[in-house]
C-alpha cells in the first residue's frame, strides 16, 4: 500500500531550509522509501506528550509524524537535539 505525505507549513518554510543539500536528500529518499511505503514498519512510536505520534531517524535528524489511514502528516524535521522541544507546538 502506498501512502501519501503531507507537511506541516514549517517544514517547508522553518525546518528544511536550515539542513544541507546532502541531508535534505538523504531525508528525501527516507521519506520515499520508508514513509510513503511502511511507516509503521520503519518509525518508532513516541510517549508521553507525543503519544500516538512516531519518528523516523535519519542520521543525527528525527521526522517526527503521524500515520491517519492512507495519509502520513509529517509534523517536523530537525536535528535530534531540537526536534522534541519545538514540535509539540506544532499539533493541532
């Protein structure tokens, strides 16, 4: 089954464009090959105030997202140090 991703307004504007080219790309082909095929498969779940929510490491990188039905909403991608201090904010 394929799933289709969807991103958080920050992360185009705020999150992708403070990594570099060869990481942003190496979070591209992650994102192809793992989230639009088996993203429970791949991610590890998360606890605490981000229960129900999963993240997918990407060298020092986490994305963190959630997976509804077919649709994975990618809430954030930042460095691993930053990621779980300013995603939060960002759920609805």
């Amino acid at each position: 089954m394929a799933f289709t991703v969807k991103y958080h307004p920050d992360v185009r504007e705020i999150d992708l464009p403070r990594i570099n080219v060869k990481m942003r790309e190496r979070i591209r082909k992650a994102i192809e090959s793992r989230l639009m095929t088996a993203p429970q498969e791949y991610g590890l779940p998360l606890r605490k105030s981000l229960g129900g929510y999963w993240k997918l490491r990407v060298g020092d990188y986490r994305i963190v997202f959630k997976v509804q039905g077919e649709v994975v909403y990618v809430l954030g991608i930042r460095h691993r140090k930053k990621i779980y201090e300013e995603v939060p904010g960002r759920i609805r």
